[in-house]
C-alpha cells in the first residue's frame, strides 16, 4: 500500500476520537464555574487602627502683653510667615511710660535721701536705724523701677522664633487685660505633628515610637511617614477620647496646620506575630467568628472548589484576619464564590 494511503487511512481512523474527546472537555469547560482567585497572605495580628487627626505646629505659641492697655498697632495678618525678633504688636505706652517714669522719680528721690542722711549720720545727727530705714526704701524704690521697666519692655510683643501666624485674636484699638492672648505663633522650629483622639479599646494598644502612615488631601496620592510621640494617660473630659500626638517625618511640600488628616496607625501588638489575612470578598457566609470560603483544589486550571470553614479574628477594611482554615499560599476564591457548592468544577479566570 502507498505509505501516504496508509497515513490518510489512520487520520480518518481516529478523527472521530479526536472530536469526541475536544467535544467532552468543551463541555466539562462549559459547565465550570468562572471564578477568581488569590492567594491567602501573612498580616498583622491586629488590627490597623484607622482615624482622623489634626495636623497642627508642634509647638503653638499664644502671645499676649505683660501688661494690659489699648493695643495700638499689630503689624501681621494670619498666615504670615515671621522671623525671630520681628515686632509683631504693641499697646499704646503712654500709660507705661508714666509709670516708668514716676518709678524713676521716687528711686532718684529714694537716692537722694539715702544720701543726705548718710552725711547727717557721719554728723551724728541721725541714729544708724534712721539710716537703714532709708536704705531699706531706696532699695524697694529700685525695685519698683525695675519691675516697671520690664513690664515696659514687654508692652509689645516680639516673635520669640521663627513661625507662621496662626491666628489675630485681637484687633487694634480694642483693649485687653494683661496676659490676653493676642496672637498665636506656630513654630516651624519642631516641624509638625498630628493630633488624634483614640478610643479606650485603642488607646491600651498604642505605644510611644509606633509607626503611621498618613494622609492628606491637600496633598493627593501621598503618603507621610509618622511616629507616635506623646500618648495621653487620661481621656479628654469633654470628648472622652485620649489624644495621641504622632510626629510627622520631614517633607519638601507644603504644610500649613489646620489640614484634615487620614491616619492609618499600626500598633505594636500587631506587628509582633502575624495572622492569615484574605479578601472579604472570599467570605461567602460567617455566623460570629465562624464563617467558610472556598479553596481550590487542583493543579489545572480546571480545579475542585473545597469549602472550608475559618476562624475570624478581625475585619479591617477589605481584609479578613482568620486563625485557622486556611494557611497563607493558599489560593482561596473570591468572585464567583457565592454561587458555588462544595466539590464543584470551577475554571479560574485569573490569579492572584
């Protein structure tokens, strides 16, 4: 026989086996479950605690006057960026130069009759008590002179550092009791923080040094590196909330205080052992801290769904903390999982 008959022959032998078996998996395909997949990962053993916060100047300086009067000029708007020693305010000195003045007067008297009886001493005509009497006012005129030259001194108000102009509590002509705030000063000396409120279940996992990954939406797509710096010992009265200060890593961009902020906050206790984490979306039903998933079973892509049943240890955010059920590696499905039973065909679409 021909040797090309012959291979004819055998094609058209087998080729209805061959379309038997492409028309069996075609159907074995079509009755799979499309599903998708990923793979279960190791995480934190706590939860990240997310919240709000504040970002504001480490340091807040409310100035005020030594002394209280008529404030005759401020010179700085909110916002305004400021330098050490520059004047920023001043009350109207009239009164302060009088009392200066008048301290100074009855000093030089003070001195002028401590003089005059120290002659009438050496003469005898006056005891040494006389004297020391004198002596002892012309001291206490001093001081008074002294205290009336400080409080001169600080009858305006000077930047002690470097800073940005929070905000003008006070207006010019308006008059104000010593020691009224008048301005507040945001030192750019210690950078800026963060300041949040945390609730008791929070405030025990915190520690000083954990670290915080945070947000703003001045600045989109961003993320700032913080550490945790201050932890309050005692809630707020008002809010009952304890106030956590983190400190914010140096940043070339533009800050102000006042910006809203997204902190993201892992405590230590979650980074000291780790737990299973998987997409919430592989949940398919949970009843307390026992809910079930689906495994795949198998090494093709079409592969056996297994349900199996997890202990759950937390939610955060779209992921799923478990303890048991699955181990990390595991391939578990998400989409899809809701419409299958156990044992059944499924054709994975992808992979995580």
């Amino acid at each position: 026989m021909n040797p090309a008959t012959f291979r004819l022959i055998c094609l058209l032998s087998i080729a209805p086996f061959l379309a038997a078996c492409a028309r069996s998996n075609t159907t074995e395909e079509t009755r799979a479950t499309p599903v998708h997949t990923v793979a279960a990962t190791s995480g934190p053993a706590a939860p990240i605690i997310r919240t709000n916060g504040i970002l504001v100047n480490k340091d807040e300086l409310r100035l005020s006057f030594k002394v209280g009067g008529v404030v005759r000029r401020i010179t700085v708007q909110e916002g305004q960026h400021v330098k050490r020693g520059q004047r920023l305010a001043e009350i109207e000195q009239a009164e302060i130069n009088a009392q200066v003045e008048q301290a100074r007067q009855v000093a030089d008297k003070s001195n002028r009759d401590v003089a005059r009886a120290e002659k009438l001493f050496a003469d005898h005509l006056i005891s040494r008590g006389q004297l020391d009497d004198l002596l002892t006012q012309a001291a206490v005129t001093k001081a008074a002179l002294q205290s009336a030259e400080f409080n001169w001194g600080y009858a305006s108000i000077v930047a002690p550092q470097d800073g940005t102009i929070l905000r003008r509590l006070i207006q010019e002509r308006e008059l104000v009791a010593a020691g009224t705030p008048v301005l507040v000063l945001g030192s750019q000396e210690r950078g800026y923080v963060v300041r949040v409120g945390l609730a008791d279940r929070e405030i025990v996992q915190v520690r000083i040094g954990d670290t915080a990954g945070v947000e703003l939406d001045a600045h989109p797509g961003e993320k700032f590196l913080a550490h945790v710096t201050e932890v309050a010992s005692g809630a707020d009265e008002r809010s009952g909330m304890f106030q956590v200060e983190l400190r914010l890593q140096p940043t070339k961009l533009q800050l102000v205080s006042g910006l809203v902020a997204k902190v993201a906050l892992t405590p230590a206790s979650a980074l000291g052992a780790e737990k299973v984490h998987i997409p919430i979306a592989a949940i398919v039903e949970g009843d307390g801290r026992r809910a079930s998933v689906f495994v795949l079973d198998g090494t093709h892509s079409l592969q056996i769904a297994k349900r199996r049943t997890v202990a759950v240890a937390f939610i955060d955010g779209v992921d799923v903390a478990i303890t048991d059920g699955v181990v990390a590696g595991e391939t578990v499905i998400t989409d899809g999982a809701l419409y299958l039973q156990d044992g059944e065909h499924v054709l994975v679409r992808d992979a995580g």
